[in-house]
C-alpha cells in the first residue's frame, strides 16, 4: 500500500481528523516546491518502513507526508502537474464569481462554463484512480473522450436556462427568480457530479484494485470502483452546489438590507463571499468520504470472495 493511503488509514479515521489534514494538504505554499524535494520527500517515506499504526508525533513527519498527499499520486507514484494538484483548486473561486448570469452576457455564459467543467475534468483525471486497467485501447484517450463530451454536455445544460430566457424574452420575476437565483446552484452541482462518473466510468466499468490491511493487492472489484466515484461524485456535487448556494442566498439578504449601495460593492461583497464560503467547503466536501476507502468483503464479486479471508478491503478513493 502507498504511504499516502497508510497516512490516510492512520490518520484519516473520523471527519474531524480528515477536515484538519486537507486544512493543511490544501496550503497554497506547498505548490512552491520543487519536483527534486518531493521526490526526496517520496524516497524518504518509502524507505522509512514506517507502519503507520498510530498517529505520527515527529513535526518534520508529518510535513514530509502532507506533501507527498498534495503532490504525489498514490496509484502512479507520479507528481501531479501544479495546477491539478488539491492546492491549485483554490483558484477555482475566480471562475466561480465570474460564472453567475447575473454580470456576464448570456453569449458568454456557455464558454465559462466550458472553461470551468473543464478544470474540474481536468482535476478529475489527475486525481481519481490510478489501477484501472483497459486492454483494447489506451485508458487516458478513453477519459479524454468521455471528458470532451461530459465537458461540452454540461456546459450546454448550464447555459440552457438562461439563453432560453434571453432568447424568449421571459423577464418575469419568477422566471428572474429561478433561473438567476434557484437554479444555479443544484445545476452546478449536478453537472459537476455529472463530469466526475462520466470521466471515471471506466472505474466502475473495469474495476479498481482492492488491497487487505497488508497493502496486498487482492482482486479487481467494479463494485469498489463504483463505490468511489459516487462518493467522488456526491462530495464534487456539494462542493459547488453550495459554493454557489449559500452566496447568493447571503446576497440577496445583503441586498434587501441596503448594506451594499451600489452595483459594484454588491458584486464585491458577493466574490468575497463565494472566496470565504469556497476557502470552507474545500476541505469539508473533501472530508466526507475516507481518501483510503473500505469496503466489506461480502460486498465484493464472488471471485474476491474466494481470494481472501480479511472482512474488509481497501482502495483509492480519489479526488
């Protein structure tokens, strides 16, 4: 088993230990370090022969090892490029503020949406799992494939209600009211879902590699590859969903108080927000699900069944 998914096993066992760990995996500063000293950081850790068993005490450690989980994947061993790592998804709050209807033109809406689904396409292929294994042609032009098309779909849908509304000339206030203000958020998290089990179909469809307790590879298991991308799936969605939510239901009180008296210092009060709220649900939608996920051995394939005696197994979860 990687040393990223041991830390995790050892040190990600309740919600609050994992939102205090991506608290601090998620630091900018860790994107400013070069590949040669993750590398050595890398070496280190695997040749420590450490078994993780209880909760590391050594400060120089822990920083050894909360680089490895923002910039190593645990699958491949390879670093992942700087922007796709889980540091550089912060700056995801700049597209977010830019992609409400409410200051952009409708002709624009369809290209930002583009442009968002596929960063967070992007993240998703650099972060999900790395075991799947498909023999008729290569697995990476496959998800590319299918995040083309989950990319162009999504961004479609998530222009749909407002060009359809520019196009028709519906300015009432209840179709104000839901296509700029209710139905952002859930479409935004859906889409975002969406993208993620599209471009990590073949998880499901081929299986993921499940270990024991030793890290010993025991099978391939589609059930296990299915449970990781809907949690994937459901964490992304309620990322974004309330990212976008919570804003513009803080906005419109903000509004309706006066506080913001222009415009302008409306729509800063509103980036700020989507900032703070963004800068807060990172590490919350991260910690939902265990990044080493356990599954029971009787919710296994038959053929895992008879390959082992250990009551659960483990997997990469993904990002």
């Amino acid at each position: 088993m990687d040393a990223n998914l041991r830390f995790w096993r050892a040190e990600g066992q309740s919600f609050f230990q994992r939102f205090l760990l991506w608290a601090d995996v998620l630091d900018p500063l860790l994107l400013l370090k070069s590949s040669d000293e993750i590398r050595r950081t890398r070496l280190l850790l695997q040749n420590s022969g450490k078994t993780l068993s209880e909760p590391i005490q050594n400060d120089q450690t822990k920083r050894a090892f909360l680089l490895s989980l923002s910039s190593v994947h645990p699958d491949t061993d390879k670093i992942i490029p700087v922007l796709f790592r889980p540091p550089g998804k912060f700056p995801l709050r700049e597209v977010l503020c830019i992609l409400n209807p409410k200051f952009i033109f409708a002709y624009n809406l369809s290209f930002l949406q583009f442009v968002f689904h596929a960063y967070t396409t992007g993240f998703t292929l650099f972060n999900g799992n790395g075991t799947v294994k498909v023999e008729e042609y290569p697995l990476q032009q496959q998800q590319i494939f299918y995040g083309l098309g989950a990319i162009s779909y999504a961004a479609c849908i998530g222009a749909l209600p407002l060009l359809f509304m520019n196009r028709y000339t519906l300015k009432s206030s209840v179709t104000q009211l839901v296509v700029k203000k209710l139905l952002p958020a859930p479409l935004l998290g859906l889409m975002s879902a969406f993208t993620v089990a599209v471009v990590r179909s073949p998880e499901f469809e081929n299986g993921i590699e499940v270990m024991d307790r030793n890290g010993k590879v025991v099978g391939v298991s589609q059930k296990a590859g299915e449970k990781a991308v809907k949690e994937t799936a459901l964490s992304r969605a309620v990322l974004f969903g309330t990212t976008f939510f919570l804003p513009a239901l803080l906005t419109y009180f903000v509004e309706r108080a006066k506080f913001a008296k222009t415009p302008r210092a409306l729509a800063s009060v509103r980036m700020f927000m989507i900032t703070s709220v963004l800068a807060g649900m990172l590490p919350v939608s991260l910690s939902m699900f265990p990044q080493c996920g356990e599954i029971k051995r009787t919710d296994l394939e038959p053929e895992i069944l008879s390959s082992t005696e250990e009551t659960e197994l483990f997997y990469n979860r993904g990002i």
